[in-house]
C-alpha cells in the first residue's frame, strides 16, 4: 500500500535523475504516462504502474515506489531454481 507519509517523497522531476541512463534521463511525460497508462510486463502479462499523488498542483512519488515499479517490470513467471 502507498502511505504517503511513510515513504521519502519526491517530484516527478526529481524522479527522473533516478531512471537516468547513462547520459539520457526519461522525460516529464514518460512518467506521466508511467503513472497514468503504467508499463505491460509481458512475462506477467501485467500492467504496471508507478504510484503517485497529486498534492498541490505537483505530482509525487518516492523512492520505494520506484523500487517497486522496477521489481514488478523485473518480476516473471519462473524462478532461477525453475530454469
């Protein structure tokens, strides 16, 4: 569950410098569309999203939300004792 007060919450734009790779940063309306549509895992055959919170006209998220969003965009059906 997503209890704003409990997790170290950050900007959208402030988010982005975590999804940064190498010199490229994801832009404003990718996480919007992250947090909106989300991504399909297709090992799942999931949608994912990133949760946030609107507070104030700004958009936020936290850290362990991201972690998160990226552990079920990693997430598939079988273990590696499966394979």
């Amino acid at each position: 569950m997503f209890v704003i007060f409990e997790e170290n919450m950050i900007t959208l734009k402030e988010a982005r410098s975590i999804f940064k790779h190498g010199r490229r940063c994801p832009t404003m309306k990718t996480l919007h569309r992250w947090c909106g549509v989300g991504l399909f895992n297709r090992h799942t055959q999931k949608q994912v999203k990133l949760q946030s919170v609107i507070e104030g006209g700004l958009q936020y998220t936290s850290t362990e939300a991201i972690t998160r969003f990226r552990a079920a965009l990693n997430e598939t059906f079988m273990t590696w004792d499966e394979l």
